[in-house]
C-alpha cells in the first residue's frame, strides 16, 4: 500500500478551502493508501499564539477532522509535538537546507514582504521541518493545495541530496493537488487564497460559522459584471470560485453546473451555493459537536502518536547512523 502523509496547522479557524483543498482528499484517498495525519502545531507556532488559543484550535481541528470523515481506523492522527522524531530529523534537514534555498519560498517571502516585523527564525526554516513531517514516514504521495507545492518540492530536493550524499535513504515524495479545488479564494477579493489565519471574515467561511451566516456570505461574495455564467477562472474569478464551490460540495462536474445555468442570473447560482454550504455546515456542525461532547480525541492522539513513533524513530535512528551522530 502506498503511503500519504499531510498535515494542518492548528492556527485560526478551519476553512472551506481547507476543507476542499486539503480534507475532502485525505477522505478520499483513505481507503487506498496507508494515511499519516497530523496537527502541525510545531508549525503554528512559528508565528506568536495564544496558549488557551493553541488548545482550542487544536481541538476543534482533530473534532473537525473526524466530523469531515477521517476514520482514525484507517488513518493514523496525532499530533506532531507527540512525536519528537519531527523535530529530530527537522534538525538535520535544517542543516541540509541553503539559505538560498530558503530564501525562495514564496510564503516566507509574502510574509517579509508585507514588512512584518519579529518574523521569527521557525518561520523562515519551517519548510525544512515540513521536509522532516514527509520524509520521516517514506511518504509516497503529499495530497496539499498549491500553496504547499513548493514546500513539497524542497522535500524533494532534501531527499535527493541526502540519498545522494550518503546512500539511499529516503523515499522522495510527489505534491498531489485536486484537479478543482487546489486553490480556493477569499469570497470578497476572488485573487486572494480564502486562508484560515487572515482576517478577511467576510471572504472566509470557516467550517464553524453559523450556517445562515455562510450562506449570507456566499450571497454577497464579489463576481462581475459580465452577466454570463461561465467557468472561466482568468477572466470571472469569482463566479469561478463559487462554481468551484458547488462542484466540490455536490459532486457535480463543472461543466454540467455550467450547462445548468446557460441564460440564468448569478442570483439564481449563488442561491444554490449557499443552500449547499448551509446544508454542508449544518450536518458537519451536528456531527462536530457529538465529537466534541464525547472522550474520543484523547486515545485517538495517544494510540496515533504511538504508531506514528514507531516509523518516526526507526527512521532518525537511521539517520543518526549515516550522519555519524550515534556511535553505535
Ligand atoms: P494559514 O493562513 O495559517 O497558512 P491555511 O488556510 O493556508 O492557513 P494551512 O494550514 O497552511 O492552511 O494548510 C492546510 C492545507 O489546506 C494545505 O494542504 C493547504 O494547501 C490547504 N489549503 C489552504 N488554503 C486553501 C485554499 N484556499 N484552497 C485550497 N486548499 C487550501
Ligand atoms: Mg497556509
């Protein structure tokens, strides 16, 4: 069986982009390939959080995970400060990774960018510690969206360098995007990624916002002025987004949503969508709070970090070898 390993970063709230981009996949792929996933919250931590936040988020993560329909049966779930091994092997891929390297990920880059000040040193070697998350389960396969892709790409590359410096070693994995759905964007600026830790409460819908509150949302989203309902990403990017919406939610190609629509208004489509994501948050939101009442997530952790340790640490051990850190 093929494996699959990805992660998400307990910070902010839950989107339906994470939910299409990066949780509907893992739901998918479940039931064909060995599935490794964590909370990255050693990942979250590369910007300033709120301890009791930090908690909290996590929780409604792993709840959120499970109401979506991971089943920890079939899929090993912990998270990654549970498993020191990421950290340990973090560190000696920090150690194989260039400056210039680092210097070339576009998300650092965003950050710095917008003249942030205290961007921290986790930041800026969080791709290498990413590297360590992939490479330490011999994942074949990375299912993310694309804002992760160069990330995967530099895991790549990490593998390749150290297998090729000291001897085969690691598996080197290969980014899986969606078809539709790589890249969902913020409902009121359609250029913009729809993300969890920015402030843009009216573009996001967070998988726990009340369900006649998204559908307000996706009522008011931003289109155009074209009048034409067609998919057409480049040229329409919102209607594009909303169809990209309907169809990950319904299961209905696009170009049958399309053909649906030929001569209706965008009133009419947007109704539809925000009926959808109603009914969508509605029974994700009944099955969430069943999770939430009952005592599952502590055992799913502690049996999942277990399992997980038990790949993890044969791998730095390993490691430790080849690099000449452990004597024996
Ligand atoms: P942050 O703002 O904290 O970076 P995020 O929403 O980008 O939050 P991540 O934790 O970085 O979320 O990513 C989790 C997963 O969700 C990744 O696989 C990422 O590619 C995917 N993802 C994030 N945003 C979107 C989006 N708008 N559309 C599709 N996939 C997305
Ligand atoms: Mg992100």
């Amino acid at each position: 069986m093929k494996r699959m390993v990805s992660g998400i970063k307990p910070t902010g709230k839950l989107t339906l982009g994470n939910y299409i981009g990066a949780i509907s996949q893992f739901i998918q792929y479940q039931d064909e390939y060995e599935m490794f996933i964590f909370i990255a919250n050693q990942h979250a931590i590369t910007v300033a959080q709120d301890a009791k936040e930090l908690r909290q988020n996590t929780k409604n993560l792993i709840a959120l995970y499970l109401a979506c329909g991971l089943d920890p049966k079939k899929v090993t779930m912990f998270l990654q400060s549970d498993v020191p091994a990421h950290t340990t092997l973090g560190w000696v891929m920090t150690c194989n990774s260039y400056i210039g390297e680092l210097n070339r990920m576009t998300q650092f880059k965003d950050k710095s960018a917008k003249g942030e000040v205290n961007l921290t040193a986790g930041l800026y070697t969080y791709p290498s510690l990413m590297a360590a998350d992939i490479l330490l389960y011999d994942a074949d396969y990375v299912p993310v969206g694309v804002d992760q892709k160069q990330h995967v790409e530099l895991a790549r590359n990490l593998a390749e360098r150290f297998n090729n410096r000291y001897s085969p070693t690691f598996v080197v994995p290969t980014p899986l995007t969606p078809k539709i759905g790589a890249k969902i964007y913020s409902l009121q600026n359609p250029l913009k990624k729809m993300s969890k830790s920015e402030e843009d409460p009216k573009g996001t819908i967070a998988l726990l916002d009340e369900p006649a509150v998204a559908r307000k949302k996706i009522m008011s989203a931003v289109t155009d002025s074209f009048a034409c309902i067609a998919y057409d990403p480049q040229k329409q990017p919102g209607l594009s987004n909303l169809i990209q919406i309907l169809s990950c939610l319904s299961q209905e190609p696009i170009e049958e949503i399309v053909k649906r629509y030929e001569g209706k208004g965008y009133g009419e489509l947007k109704k539809e969508v925000g009926d959808t994501v109603y009914t969508f948050l509605e029974q994700l939101q009944a099955r969430y709070r069943a999770i939430m009442d009952s005592n599952i997530i502590e055992d799913i952790l502690k049996e999942g970090a277990q399992k997980a340790s038990l790949i993890a640490n044969k791998k730095v051990a390993k490691v430790h070898r080849k690099v000449g850190l452990s004597l024996f």
